[in-house]
C-alpha cells in the first residue's frame, strides 16, 4: 500500500474528506482470505465478490448467517473461529503514520468522515488489534463514520453517497473530496458531484 500524501489532500480547498478504509487507510490483502478458505475446503473458484459477502457488507446476513453460507462451500465442517480467523487474514494493519497524518488534516480545519464497504467481523477484528485505547485514537480523527452494514448500502451504489451527503448536511457534493482504491467506486461518486481522488 502506498502512503498517503497530506499534499494530495491539502490541495482540496476545504469542506469535507471522505476516506475509504481498505487499502487506503488499513492495508489489506485479499488473496490472503481466499488461501484460507481454500485450506478450510472451499472450492478454487470462490472470490469475495459473491453475493452473500455483499449481503454481509450490506446487513442483510449477520454474522451468524454469513458463516452458515461460507460453510455450504466448504468440504468439511469448520469453527466460527476459524471461518472469522480466514476471514480476517486479509485485514494488515493501519500505519501509525497514517493515523498521525489524519490528526494533521483536522488540526488544519479539514472535516474528515470514514465511508467504507465492511462487516462486523472485520470491524471486531480491527477494534481488537489496535485495542480499546488505538480505536479510540482512530476513530477520534472523524466526526463521522459510515459502515455499509449500518446502513443498508454499499459502493458503488449512488445512493450510499446521497445518505452521506445527508448525514453531513453536505448541499453541494461538490465539497466533499472522495479517496478510494476502487475505480468502479470512483466513478460512481464523480458521477454523484463528489470530487475523487483514486488511490492507487
């Protein structure tokens, strides 16, 4: 993952900025998960873009409902623990740096919010390896947070963009600078009026 750069963002003349987490902010590494359900008995052709990961991502499985449709791919019988443990594998860890440059933006009067496509499990697993205390010092460096589970909607769904707009009384996307790795994402929000910035 490549770092983030303040002087991409600084350039942007005020409002708000709004972060992808994934590759972005967390390193992640998805290859990791798929090897993992693949030692679990899942078969070569499953990729996490299959609708029940989207279904996870978007609340309409929970947890224990995620896991249920994992193990029906599966050739053996498997834990929760160990569907959570490979489900995790891809999460790499959130750069120090990172969190301090974040710190930068607010002290220089940017508003920064968090959108991103995620799951519970992910979201656990991040709290406890950063611990009480770091997700705290994370989570402090936006006035708001968005997690697709929580509200019904992923990317690149134009309509997860309206809510956020919503959510910071944003009238004019045109304020709103957008960082994230995912092009389709991208596009779907320059479509919306945002301003975007592909990380990559």
């Amino acid at each position: 993952m490549r770092r983030l750069k303040l002087t991409e963002l600084t350039a942007h003349p005020g409002g708000w900025i709004v972060f992808d987490f994934g590759n972005v902010l967390i390193e992640i590494d998805p290859p990791r998960s798929v090897h993992a359900f693949q030692t679990l008995g899942a078969p070569a052709e499953l990729h996490l873009d299959a609708d029940f990961f989207h279904e996870f991502e978007t609340g309409a499985l929970d947890a224990q409902g995620f896991r249920d449709a994992l193990r029906r791919q599966l050739k053996w019988a498997a834990s929760s623990s160990s569907l959570d443990a490979a489900w995790n594998a891809l999460l790499l860890e959130v750069p120090p740096r990172t969190v301090a440059k974040l710190h930068r933006l607010r002290a220089q009067g940017y508003r920064l919010a968090l959108l991103s496509n995620t799951n519970p499990i992910h979201i656990a697993e991040v709290r406890q390896r950063l611990g009480l205390r770091g997700y705290a010092e994370f989570e402090r460096c936006f006035e708001r947070v968005f997690y697709s589970y929580d509200m019904g909607l992923r990317k690149p769904d134009p309509a997860i963009y309206a809510a956020v707009d919503r959510e910071l009384d944003v009238t004019d996307p045109g304020e709103v600078l957008f960082v994230d790795d995912n092009a389709a994402n991208i596009a779907s929000a320059s479509a919306h009026g945002w301003r975007t910035l592909l990380f990559q």
